[in-house]
C-alpha cells in the first residue's frame, strides 16, 4: 500500500485502520546514489511529520530495478528493521547456539541484545517462507507468535511479493549513519544469491584460490559473528566484506592480507561499484 492511500485513509478517518510502519512502494527502486539519498530523505521527513512513526520508525520497500529478484527495504529506525527481520536471519543462518531452521524466542538474550546491533540483512524468499510458516504453526501450538512488526511486513509486504515472484532476496538496510556502506554489502549479498555468474566466480576463488589453512583462519575470523558451519554462509560474507565498502568494516581489514595479490586484481573488482 502507497503511504498516499495510506493517508487518504487517515484524512477519512477509519476509526479501526491502524497506520502501518512497513509499507510496499508502487514501483521498483534504482540503485542510483542520489535516488536512494532522496528515498531516505523521505522517509525521514514523513517520519518526523507523524508522531507515531516518529516513535516507532517507518520502513519502506520496494524492488531493486537493476537487480531482478531482489526486494529492497530501507528502514528509519534499526530496532524497527530488527523486530521485522532479526528472527527471520537468525531462522536462515542459525548462530552458535541456534540450529538452522529453527525459531528464535523473543526471549532470548541474543535477540534483545541484538535489537539495537545489526544494521542490515539478506534473506531468500526460500528461508523466509519457511520461518513465516513454522512460525504459523508454533503460534496455532500457543508457543510462540509473530512480533508486530514480523506479521506486518509478511502480510503487508512479503507474502503479496512472492505472489508475483517465485524466488526473490530480501535485503534492508537503515537509514541513518553509514548506510551506503551497509546497502553495499547487502547488495553484494543480493548478487551473490541471485546473479549466478557472480556466484560461481566467487565459489571458484574461494575453492581454487584460498589454502585450507586461510578457509580455517577466515572461518575463525567470521565466526565471531556468524555460523561458521555453514560454508555457503562464510563464502556469501566473506566476499561481501572484501568487496564492500572499506576502511570501517574491520573485518575486511583483518581479511585482505589473508588473502593471495591476485585478488586485488581480479575479476572482483568490477563489483565495487560505489567504493572502487
Ligand atoms: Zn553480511
């Protein structure tokens, strides 16, 4: 739904409508930097004109033009994006103590701690269906239900995209602070699920190009953050935080010297579009 109809109906005022913070745009979104910048600017102004969203946030999403299959969602506020998204990564990529596939309670320390922590995230539609229907059943059981904001941008959002589309990437970002650095690794993300050539030149470096005692130093690295059980996942983060944004990623810092000359010169670097 356009935030226009949205205050069409306020205008209106149907007493039992509730003004929804995650929202679909009408049309896709380009990955032009002053497009973005002006999207965000948006965002922030219709923020601060409604009290309530001013308190809660506003989250925004739509499909990225120059990357088919992936749904973009920019977010005001990161506990906003995280109470939407958190459960659903935490589902697809597990952690050191959560299995893979499973549903995270709100509960748990490693979910409140992180409300306020992560500032993006990269999701397939495959692990987002997966979580959105196991969390369905847990809720029928009476164990656990979808927060808010998690049912908001599935029925708002989530569940009419993948009508249309068979098999889509979520990525979100937030809009404050270092968010073009944030969107950067995420598309990468995006590439990597979605764009095969891209994947299979990545895979192949890792396979061919990296000894197994750098694999075991970079799933060390990694797996401070990440499930480092999970190869896809420590290939998929590794060549994001190589070929993302510099400097203040730390963790691309500790990794490049890990890394054989070559790859300063390969094929990668046509991927860092905005950091050359
Ligand atoms: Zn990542």
């Amino acid at each position: 739904m356009s935030s226009w109809i949205v205050l069409l109906f306020g205008v209106f005022g149907l007493s039992s409508f509730v003004f929804s913070d995650i929202q679909s745009l009408t049309g896709p979104i380009s990955l032009d930097k002053d497009g973005l910048t002006n999207w965000n600017s948006e965002l922030a102004e219709k923020t601060l004109s409604d009290p309530q969203l001013k308190q809660k946030g506003l989250m925004e999403c739509a499909e990225v033009k120059e990357l088919k299959g992936t749904l973009l969602c920019a977010s005001s506020k990161k506990v906003l994006l995280n109470k939407a998204m958190l459960r659903a990564t935490l589902f697809s990529e597990g952690d050191a103590e959560l299995q893979k596939g499973t549903v995270q309670s709100t509960e748990s320390k490693f979910y409140s701690g992180s409300l306020t922590e992560i500032l993006g995230h990269d999701i397939p539609s495959s692990e987002l269906l997966g979580f959105w229907s196991q969390l369905e059943q847990a809720c029928r059981r009476k164990e656990m239900c979808a927060t808010p904001e998690e049912e908001e941008l599935f029925k708002e959002v989530l569940l009419p995209f993948s009508q249309n589309h068979e098999s889509f990437v979520l990525i979100s970002y937030v809009t404050n602070g270092d968010w073009l650095m944030t969107l950067n690794h995420e598309l990468l993300h995006a590439q990597y699920f979605k764009d095969e050539n891209f994947r299979k030149t990545v895979d192949e470096f890792w396979n061919e190009k990296i000894t197994k005692e750098d694999k075991e130093k970079i799933k060390t690295i990694l797996g401070v953050a990440y499930n480092k059980n999970d190869e896809f996942l420590i290939r998929n983060e590794f060549q994001a935080f190589l070929l993302g944004a510099p400097a203040s990623l730390r963790a691309r810092q500790v990794l490049r010297p890990t890394l054989p000359v070559e790859f300063k010169t390969s094929t990668f670097s046509g991927a860092m579009f905005w950091f050359p």
